[in-house]
C-alpha cells in the first residue's frame, strides 16, 4: 500500500504505467485526415491529376490532452486509490487490536463509532495485518467480554458488523483480565484502537484498562468530545404533574433536552424541555397533562438520541386514575377532622384525580373509581346507572355508617345483618384489632400498625362465600372489608366510616395503602405481588426499542424490580407474567412493572483522560474513507466518449450543424418540463378547478396548523374510500377570501375569537344562504369538557350576527348518520356530547343544515403529520374512537356534496306509499 499524503493506492504498481505515458503521446499524436470528396472525372482525365506524395496531418495538441489524461485516469483508477484512509489506531505495525465500548452509552452515535472502527480495520486489510475485536459489555448471553482473533482483517469485518449495543453498562474490569489473558498467547508488535463511550460507569477500571492497553502498544482513544451522554431516570409522580429528571456528563456550555411523552402506539402526545446549564450533571422539568392523557402514556424519552438511557417505561407507579368522591351531605363533607371526605380526600389525593359532583356528571366522563361515604342508593335512575357502570369495569367503594346501617342496598358485597359497637347490644369488651390480611386479599403483605382499633362496625351475614368476599378482618373473624365482583366491575365494602368516627383507622397510614391497592387494582393490577418473581415479556435493546427477551433473561422479585441493576440477566423492559403478553397497549401498561436502565444506576460521569503517550481521536471529527477508482474511471471513458465525437467530427462522418440542432432540441426539452411541472400545481392551487374543503383562519398558528392536518387526513381518507377526489385544503379569512368556492367550512371556535367583522358577516351569510355548510367546533364536549374553557361565550359572541337557523340535537335518522356510513355516534377526539344541526322542518336549502355545532374536535382526530402519524390521541381513546371519527367525515363530505340525496333514499319507502296513494 502506497500513501501520498490524504490519499492512498491499494494497487500502487499500476502506477508503473504512468511513465509509459510520453509512448501513448507518440503514437496517438497522428490523425488520419479527412477525406475529400471529388466528382469522379472520366478516365482521359485521370490521365492529366498529378501525382502528389500524402502526409498524414497531425493531432491537435488540445485532442492530444485530453486522449494522455484519459489513459492517466484509467490507471490511476485502477491502481484502488483512496481519500483519507484509516488513521490513528489502524497505523503501526503488527496486530490491530479494536476494543469497542458496546454498553448503553454509546449507542447514541453508534454509526460513527461503527464509521471509526471500521476505517482502521479497512487500513488494517490493505496492509495485510491480522486483526483482533475486544467488545467491553457482557454478551446477551451473560458471558463475560473476550477477545476474538487474531484473523484476516476481512474476516474480522463480519464481526464487526454484527456488534450491536448492550441496554447496559459495560464490564471493565473483566475487559481487561480478557484483553491479559490473550496478550499472553498473543505477543508481538501491537496497535490498539480504543472506540470509548467517555464515561466512568461508576467503576474504577477504566483508568487502568487504557493503561494496559497502551502498555501493549500505540494506543489511539476514539471517543465523541461534544456530543453529551445522557440518562434519563424514571420521573417523579406528583398529583399535578411529572416531575422530569435528565443527567449527563458536565459539559461546558448549556444544553437542552427535550423529553417526549409517548403513548402505547408510538405516538407522542406531549414535550417538555429540560435545560441543563454548563457544568451541570442533571437537569429538571415538568410534564403536565389532563389525567385522560397522562393515563395513556408508557413511555418517555429524550428527542433525537437513540438507546436503552434515553428511554424511560411508566407503568401503574405513575398513574393518576380519575376518583368520584359521592358524600351523603355535600355542605359538612369536607368539615375538618369529622366530615365524611376529610379523610378520603387527603389519603387519595396525592396520587389520584379527584372528581366531585352529581352522579350523573361524574359518569360523562370516564372514571376508574367511587367512593361513597355512607351514602345508600336510591332506587331509581341513579341504582341503575350505578349497576351499569360497575359491570362496565367501574370500582365502587362503599363506607358504612349509620345511614347504610339502616337502610341496605343491593350495591353492597354481602347483605349486612346488625351494628355492633363498643358497649352496644352486640358489643365487644375493648376495641378490636386488626388481623392478618388473608391470602386472597390485595392487601396481603402490608403491615398491621398495632395501634389501629375499631370500635363499632356493620356486620355480615353469614354465608357460605362470606369467606371467600374477605379481604380484612378483626381479631375475632369479623369482616372489616369485604369485596364482590360485578361484571367486569367490583363493589368493595368498609364495614366502618370513612371518618375517625367508629374506627381510628383512617387516621393511620395503612388506610392510605389500602386506598391505593383498591384503586391500582380498578385497573386490573394484582395488588399482592410481595416478592412474587416477575418474568421479562419485553426488553429494550441497546438502541432503546423493545423486543422479545433474550434466553438468558431471568425474572425479577416484584419487591426488588426498582433497585435492580440492568444486566443481561435483568435487562431493562417490562416484567410481569406471562399471560399478559396477551393483553392489548392499555390493559399491559397497567398489568405490567417496569425495569428501567436510569432508575438504579448512578448519573454518567466522564471518564478518566487517556494516558501519557496516546493519541486522542474525535469521533465524527476525520471524514469517512472514499474510494476514487470508480470516480477515476467514470471521468476517463466521459473523456473516451468525448475523444470519440471528436474523432467522428474531424473525420467528416458526424457534421456539426446536424449535431447542434440535437443538442438544441434536448436542451428546449429540458427547459420544457420544468415549465410544465409548474403550470399543473398552479391548477391545482385554484379552488376553481379543484374540489376543496376549507378553514377558517383563528389566528392561533398550532389551531390553524392542526385544521390544516386535519382536513388533509380527512382529504385523503375520503378520496382513498369514496369516489370524490378532493384537492388540499384551503385557510380562508370570510370577508378576503371569496367563500362561494367551498362546499364546507371547519371553524374551531377559540376562547378569544372575535366578532367577525360586518363584512365577514354578509359573507358567511352568503355562503349559507347559496347551500354552503359551516361546522363550528368548540372543543369542549363530553369527554374534552373543560379543554377550551370560555368556548361556548366565545360561540355567541361569533354568531351573534350570523344568520343562523334554530337548532336540535342530531337525531338517530339524521341523514348525516347515514350519508355513507351508518353511524351509532360522531366522536372526534373527544367522545360524547351533543351535535346540533338545523331543525328538519326548516325546509329552507331542501332541508340541508347550513349549521353544524358540536364540540368534539374531530380535526386532531383526522389529523395526520408529514409522516402518516397521528399526532393527537383521541381521549378516552382506541382504534375504534378513531376509525367512527374518520367515517363521520366523510358522511361530512357526502352531505356538503349530495345533500340530502341519501335521505330521499332512506325514505323511499314512504315516498313510494304516497306515489301509489
């Protein structure tokens, strides 16, 4: 191999042939001339032509260039010439040694690691030297790091190309009593090339393993100076919000990361940045989102890096489930120390949303749990909606006292026989104790304080499955809570209040415990794991996406899953049992616990520097090898190919004006087509040549931009299921634009917007008046109540002057049911609610509705990014939610297109009756 400064020739003696170059000058420097053309005289003619002696003319010094620069092209190309080969640990004589960090740490720029270490295995191979590779993370196998080679260095590219990163940290200290153990059998002359992730891993071996490698021979260090490590640890649950933690290695500027919030289909529905000042080790922020959202998330990680420690998985830990408080007197409820939810209130509030209200608006929205103090249920309207919505999966807890003492429902886990108190008819001699929790109960594993006492309580009635419905019970095998399944729901009874009025126990810790298994377990979690062991059903790799769990990966103690270290035994992922694999995103988020790499070991810190004698390389920092032979020899046969045309037109066979006229000919083509591209977007940018929906503009830019989104996902979901092919969607100002070219508007109302002015007025009166649609959205129904708060003032205040038809709520044979989809109900994002349209007698427009009002947002929901994602979850969510919202948009679009077409189809029947009367 042959090295001239940045460039290298793996076949330097073809170079031999350049000195041969003066020969090809000599012998290429002769041209035949042209030949003449001369009318053929008679042959006494020929007789009288003089007989001139013919030289042949020489080539022209240009031609003669370009035809010796061809041929030096050709062999330099052939003679493998390469810009910026290997350097650092690939120079030197003997073994190339490559030891490569594979841990956690190096995965975010793990292509420009693979980029350094194969450049110096490539130089390696041209010289003919024999190679070795040290990887320094424990194999998925569990076996320690070991030195495989020496062999040819391209058999050792393999190898090398299959090294992945480990979601774990890297084993030094047995790196470097493998890397001794094969120097042993391995002597000779050595160059090392170290490819470091820069940090410590909290051991003390790393300093010693350079040394020793640097001992051995030329050491170069390959590691990436600016670019940070980080780690992100499991957040903190606080009742508001996510309290968001990112560490790294100090660094002399400031940095920011951003932390994405994902949900169980890879969709990000919420950001949060965290600044990290110069020469700091970790940085704070917080996430906030509605309950409904933070509920769907299960996982968080850093924006732009790739591995195992920018990825942190939630699971029930840091969940906030949706709590109804119910009193029997909402004025003394909160009465400190004596009303009913004081207690409740404080013990379930760090870690739950809690709700208050009537029944009926705490049921408008999804909710896990309800607690009622002492409340007996009416029979009636809210029994029912009650039964419907515990055998619906609901979890109801239910408090005694003396109201459910006197007048029992059917909502209880068993029926209730008498009160017994201290010093009563059914009375005992002191206060009672608190047993052991049983076996089959959620609370087993917690301890019994010794000082929680209960003086008075609800019995049971004794039966054969009271046993079995026992999840507490005092000293003498009385039931203190007692729990009974309902559907796929469950009513769960304290036999005592919820108040320190019969029972100390709501003043001690074990209440609060109690509180939070019942309410993990409304989600489905088995509140008795102890140290039950808990399998791997997902791990994540080294690059952070999650996969099956490799052989060796053993369980983990329920009990110890949060100080467990990552390693090829326990890698991080999800753990549980195995019949969860089964279960679908939301049901697994709750079932399963999460093992996460940040959550038990220490913050990155950087590693010691190298040692005296050893070069240092910056990763990314020398431009990747290029091989030249194949541009060489592309730039020789164009120059043949021109020496060619050349030839052809000093020998007369190719005429120049014929050859000009091709080339003018191809250049106005060319000039021709972009022409012609842009003629057609400029067509289809005219509204009146294309078919379009509209928005109206809010001034909000993220509003606007997810109207955008929306009408675009509904644009192409429509022309992919119906027969109309709908162009972009347009932004329209009412008043500016001209309206009369759109079938339908999409106006989200915002708290802040305006009344329109007078000449948006008449023209939104126009557009409804001449059988345009207009569909205000507020974003605050069912489900999204309360998202836009001020949107329905804002909604009076925009249709003050409109001409606006009276309203009824969407009745279940509305043609817009219909149109193309029969429908049960139009979500959007939000599910729930009432749609208003005009009423059917307004036979004004053949009974089209100029108006369509709700408040569900159904443009996040039709929303779709620039890569065929949807950016926002519908709440309270599934594929289904989603899948009725696209279908009313295009119901939508068929009713701002057909009218009420289908609705003279859904009648026919009876048109058909008085055609015949």
């Amino acid at each position: 191999m042959l090295s001239l400064g940045p460039v290298a020739f793996a076949a330097p003696w073809l170079l031999l042939a350049l000195p041969a170059l003066p020969v090809l000058w000599w012998l290429l420097r002769v041209t035949p001339p042209a030949p003449r053309r001369i009318a053929f005289p008679a042959l006494r003619l020929l007789r009288d032509l003089p007989l001139a002696q013919e030289t042949p003319a020489r080539t022209p010094w240009w031609l003669l260039l370009l035809r010796m620069a061809a041929a030096a092209l050709l062999i330099l190309g052939l003679a493998q010439p390469v810009l910026g080969p290997g350097v650092g640990g690939a120079a030197g004589q003997g073994m190339l040694l490559l030891a490569v960090d594979d841990g956690w740490a190096a995965a975010a720029d793990w292509p420009a690691r693979m980029a350094a270490a194969g450049g110096a295995l490539d130089r390696a191979g041209r010289e003919g030297r024999r190679a070795a590779l040290l990887a320094t993370a424990p194999a998925e196998t569990g076996d320690p790091p070991r030195v495989l080679g020496p062999m040819p260095a391209e058999d050792l590219r393999a190898r090398l190309a299959a090294l992945r990163p480990k979601p774990w940290a890297p084993d030094r200290a047995a790196a470097l009593a493998a890397f001794q153990a094969w120097r042993g059998g391995n002597p000779g002359a050595l160059s090392t090339l170290l490819v470091s992730d820069g940090v410590e891993h909290g051991d003390t071996a790393a300093g010693p393993f350079q040394a020793a490698l640097a001992e051995a021979g030329g050491l170069t260090v390959a590691r990436a100076e600016a670019s940070p490590v980080r780690l992100l640890p499991p957040p903190i649950a606080e009742a508001d919000r996510l309290r968001l933690r990112v560490q790294q290695a100090p660094l002399p500027t400031a940095t920011e990361a951003v932390v994405l919030a994902r949900t169980g289909d890879g969709r990000a529905i919420a950001q949060a940045s965290v600044a990290l000042p110069a020469g700091a080790t970790e940085g704070e922020g917080v996430l906030e989102l509605p309950v409904e959202l933070r509920n769907q998330v299960v996982r968080l990680e850093i924006e732009g890096e790739t591995g195992a420690g920018g990825v942190a998985l939630l699971d029930e830990r840091f969940r906030r489930r949706p709590v109804g408080l119910l009193p029997p007197q909402e004025e003394s409820a909160d009465a400190p120390l004596i009303g009913d939810l004081f207690y409740l209130d404080r013990a379930l509030a760090p870690f739950v949303e809690l709700r208050r209200g009537p029944l009926d608006r705490l049921l408008a929205r999804p909710i896990a749990v309800l607690a009622l103090a002492d409340r007996p249920v009416a029979e009636g309207a809210e029994r029912e909606a009650l039964t419907r919505w515990v055998e619906r999966g609901g979890t109801l807890i239910r408090f005694a006292g003396p109201r459910i003492a006197e007048r029992p429902d059917p909502l209880l886990p068993v029926p209730l026989r008498a009160e017994r108190q201290l010093g009563g008819s059914l009375s005992w001699e002191q206060p009672q104790r608190l047993a052991p929790f049983p076996e089959n109960s959620p609370f087993l594993g917690l301890p019994v304080p010794e000082e929680v006492t209960v003086e008075r309580q609800v019995l049971a009635e004794p039966s054969s499955r009271l046993t079995e419905r026992t999840w507490a019970r005092l000293g003498d095998g009385t039931p203190l809570v007692t729990a009974e399944s309902r559907g796929q729901g469950r009513v769960v009874l304290f036999h005592v209040t919820a108040n320190a009025e019969w029972s100390n126990l709501p003043l001690s810790g074990l209440f609060v415990q109690m509180l939070r298994r019942i309410v993990a377990l409304s989600a489905g979690i088995q509140g008795n794991e102890g140290d039950a062991p808990l399998a791997p059903l997902e791990v994540l790799d080294g690059f952070g996406r999650l996969g099956a769990a490799p052989p060796a990966a053993a369980p983990v103690a329920a009990s110890a899953i949060e100080t467990t270290v990552p390693s090829p035994r326990n890698p991080p992922g999800w753990y549980g049992t195995p019949g969860q694999r089964d279960r679908d995103d939301a049901a697994n988020a709750a079932y399963r616990r999460a093992l996460n790499l940040g959550g038990a070991i220490p913050g990155p810190r950087a590693a010691p520097p190298p040692p005296p004698g050893a070069a240092l390389l910056a990763i990314g920092g020398v431009p990747a090898e290029r091989d030249l032979g194949p541009w060489l020899l592309a730039a020789a046969l164009l120059l043949l190919a021109a020496d060619l045309v050349i030839g052809l037109v000093l020998r007369g066979l190719l005429a120049l004006p014929r050859l000009a006229r091709a080339g003018a000919v191809a250049l106005a083509l060319l000039a021709a087509a972009p022409a012609q591209a842009q003629r057609a977007p400029a067509a289809e940018s005219d509204p009146a040549l294309a078919t379009r929906l509209a928005y109206v503009v809010t001034g909000d830019s993220s509003i606007d931009e997810t109207q955008r989104m929306g009408l675009v996902g509904l644009s192409d979901f429509v022309n992919r299921r119906t027969a109309a092919a709908l162009a972009d969607p347009a932004a329209v100002t009412p008043g500016q634009d001209d309206l009369s070219l759109f079938p339908l508007l999409y106006w989200v109302v915002t708290p802040d917007a305006p009344q329109p002015e007078p000449q948006a007025v008449t023209a939104l009166n126009d557009f409804m008046r001449h059988g345009g649609i207009i569909l205000f959205d507020t974003r605050d129904e069912g489900s999204g109540e309360g998202f836009a708060a001020g949107a329905r003032p804002a909604l009076r205040r925009v249709t003050r002057d409109l001409a606006i038809p009276p309203l009824a709520p969407l009745s279940e044979d509305h043609v817009l049911k219909r149109s193309f989809y029969l429908l049960p109900d139009l979500p959007g994002r939000f599910a729930g609610g009432q749609v208003w349209v005009a009423r059917d007698q307004d036979r004004a427009n053949d009974s089209v509705s100029p108006v369509i009002l709700g408040g569900h947002d159904w443009a996040a929901a039709w929303a779709v990014d620039a890569r065929g994602n949807n950016p926002f979850a519908v709440i309270p969510g599934g594929t289904r939610q989603r899948s009725l919202a696209y279908r009313f948009g295009v119901n939508l679009v068929m009713y701002a297109l057909t009218g009420n077409y289908k609705g003279d189809q859904v009648h026919v029947p009876a048109i058909l009756e008085r055609l015949g009367n």
